[in-house]
C-alpha cells in the first residue's frame, strides 16, 4: 500500500473550483438543440403592415426604372443612324487600320 500524502485544504479548495467551473461550462455547453439549416425553419408569418409593404417597395421600384428608362432614351448623346456612311468610309477605315499597325509596330525606330 503506497502512502498518500496528507490532504492540503488549499489544494482540495482549487480542486473544488475547477470542478464547478467544469460543470457550469457543461451546463453552458448542453446537449444543442435540433439544428436546421434557415431554409427548412418554418416559417416566421409576415405581418399584414408587411405585406402591403411589399407591393408598394415593388411599385416604386418598377416606377424608378421606368423614370430612369425614360430619361435615358431623353439623353443628348447622339443615337447611332442607319449606316449609309459606311460604305463610303471603307476606305478611311482601311488607313485607320494602317495606321494603327504603324503605330503598334516599331517600324518608325528605323
């Protein structure tokens, strides 16, 4: 039989304090409760002051856009027209294209 050494009230005192610790953090950490994603909760139901929210919020928003759509087609900027300039323009096109290789090219160290 081995010898215990004598108990030292200091030590049974700090036992004492882990063990409670230890059990109320069991008890913070108690068995969790049926998780479910957010998708498969049920359903908290709206208020009525919240859905007659929701087709005015809508109402707005459309209306917005409508605002936005209409002043865009207001702007000043000019709109394309049909292309007849084209065919005529072929051939600036064609030295603009020249150009530009001319310019991306080093030719112009020689």
């Amino acid at each position: 039989m081995t010898n215990m050494p004598p108990a030292d009230p200091r030590i049974e005192a700090v036992a004492t304090r882990l063990k409670e610790a230890a059990q109320k953090r069991a008890e913070a950490y108690a068995p969790p409760t049926e998780w479910q994603p957010i998708w498969k909760r049920p359903r908290k139901p709206k208020s009525i002051k919240a859905k007659k929210a929701e087709p005015a919020k809508q109402r707005k928003r459309l209306k917005a856009a409508g605002v936005r759509r209409f002043y865009g087609a207001q702007s000043p900027r000019p709109r394309p027209r049909p292309r007849q300039s084209r065919i005529g323009s072929a051939a600036a096109r064609r030295d603009t294209r020249a150009l530009s290789r001319m310019r991306h090219s080093n030719a112009w160290l020689w």
